[in-house]
C-alpha cells in the first residue's frame, strides 16, 4: 500500500505552532526562524489546497479545518514516538559508531545531536572525526560520512548534502569595490583550492588571485580568521549560517557548488539494524530542515544592512 503524505518537516512545523498557537514560539521551540515556519506552513497549506490559519492584521489562528487535522497529526506524531521507543527501549543501549569528515561533524552534526538525545535517550553515538581511507568493518564502524563523488567499493552510498559556497567576512572587515575579491585579502585553506576556484568562476572573476593571500590549515581556522578580521573566508552554506549575525556576514550573494557532496556510507547488514535506521531517518529530515533554515536566514541577511555593497554583483 502506498501513502501520500507531505513531508514530514512541514507536519512538525506545523504541529509546534498548532500547538504554541504562534509562529515565533514554534520557531522557538524546533531551532527554526519564524521565516522557516512561515514557509514550511505555507508549503503544507499548497500541498493540500485548504488554508490551516486564519491570518488577520498580523494575528494568527487555525481554521475550523486547520484544527481538525491538528488533531489528526498530532495523533500520528504521537503514535511514531510511541513505536519508536517501544521497540528502542526493548533493546540495552546501543551504541552506533560513525566515522564523520570533521567539517560536517561540527558544523551540521553536533549541533543537531540534543534534538536526536531527546528523541531516542537509549542510544548512544561514537564520533570519529577523521579523513583516513574508508573501512568501516576493519574500523568497526556502522556508518560513516564523506566527502567525494559516491563511489565506495562494497559500501552502499546514499547523498546526504550538497554544499555550496560563499564568501564572508567580518561585519568590521572593509571591502573596497576597486580591489573587491581581486585583493590579498583572500583567506585559503592549504590543500584546497578548489573551493575560491569554483567561487570565482561563478562570479564572472579571474582565477589569478588563487595562489595570492592568506593560508591557513583548515576550513575552520580560515572562518576564524575572516572573523578575527584577516580577510575574505570561502564559507560552506548550509552550516556556516550559525556564523551570520554574530561573526560573519556574506559578502556576495552569488554562491557556488561544490565539486564534491556528502555521502552516508554503509553496508547493508549495518543499514538493516533498527537503531542505524532510527538514526539515519532522523538525520535525513535534519539536514532538510538545515537547509530549509539556511535559506531563510541567507535571505534575510541579505536583506538586512549586514550584507555588503558589493554583494548585487560580486565586484
């Protein structure tokens, strides 16, 4: 039998602010701008073609039908987390081993665990941070996540996440349009320059500059350094939002892929246990929320006076 459902995240969204009986309180709640919200409940409200609020001068309430299936979803949220604990805490804690590249484990996966402890509090996570060759039987690892092009011999690969990628700076940093992104104030992490590579292409810029400006180690210490007020950092969008408003702020609003994707690596007896797969659907629709906020906080921060009068067209 097959269902038709909306997605999932739009159902959460809407259940918080059903429940909260506002927008900014739900947003609040799941870590989300109100924006975030506000888009989520409209794309549900399109998917079934009926309105759930009643909007009037700037206040907010369900409608007759918006309370019926508030009602039903919040039944069916219910009965998930039900199962969900029913058949985990049949099981002595488990622990789940991960290989994780270090940059998707700090920027998108530790921030997001408190919300994965409080789902299923029976399981536990073993993080290894590292770039070493791929064995998942040999390391004794159920899982692992890369950075490449999809192909693992003997490991099932699933894409988790393209990044994509935009300049920023310091709210302090000035940039000025004769020198712009041709300067030496570029930051680059040693090793990689395909990142600025591919930014500047995008832009419509030279690549002379690529071999000019300031190196450091990581991608990390480049990000600290462009907030320290060093120069222009390559940021990776959607983790590096949790900069904007504090530290960084864009300098384009052009972005660029990345050459390269996250992948879930396994094997297929480890995908079959029941806690890899709790853990691995949980992730999914994490990441899809990350995007979905990452979107709309990028839009407002271009929006907003942060953004950088070169920001239209990159120069």
């Amino acid at each position: 039998m097959s269902y038709r459902l909306p997605p999932l995240s739009t159902l959460l969204l809407f259940e918080a602010a059903g429940r909260r009986g506002s927008f900014k309180a739900a947003a609040r709640e799941l870590g989300v701008t109100p924006s975030a919200v506000t888009h989520g409940i409209q794309a549900l409200e399109d998917w079934l073609g009926s309105p759930l609020f009643a909007r009037r001068r700037g206040q907010m309430a369900l409608t007759p039908s918006g309370r019926d299936y508030l009602e039903a979803v919040s039944s069916a949220l219910r009965l998930l987390t039900a199962a969900d604990a029913a058949l985990l805490s049949r099981k002595t804690a488990e622990t789940i081993r991960l290989t994780v590249v270090p940059t998707f484990a700090t920027q998108l996966l530790l921030p997001s665990l408190p919300g994965f402890q409080k789902l299923y509090p029976s399981l536990s996570l073993s993080i290894d941070t590292s770039h070493d060759v791929l064995d998942l039987e040999k390391g004794g690892f159920h899982l692992g996540i890369r950075l490449g092009s999809g192909v693992w011999d003997g490991l099932i690969a699933e894409k988790l996440l393209t990044e994509q990628l935009i300049p920023v700076r310091s709210p302090d940093f000035t940039m000025s349009a004769e020198a712009g992104f041709t300067s030496d104030a570029l930051i680059h992490t040693t090793g990689v320059k395909d990142d600025w590579a591919a930014w500047l292409q995008t832009a419509g810029l030279p690549p002379s500059q690529i071999d000019r400006g300031f190196r450091v180690d990581t991608s990390q210490m480049a990000l600290d350094a462009a907030a320290q007020g060093v120069g222009i950092a390559i940021g990776r969008l959607p983790g590096v939002v949790r900069e904007f408003g504090r530290r960084l702020v864009p300098c384009s609003a052009i972005v660029a892929n990345c050459k390269h994707a996250y992948w879930l690596v396994a094997t297929e007896q480890s995908l079959q246990r029941p806690e890899v797969k709790a853990f691995t659907a949980w992730l999914r629709g994490e990441l899809q929320r990350i995007q979905s906020n990452a979107a709309a906080i990028l839009h407002e921060t271009l929006q907003s006076d942060l953004a950088s009068p070169l920001s239209e067209n990159g120069r």
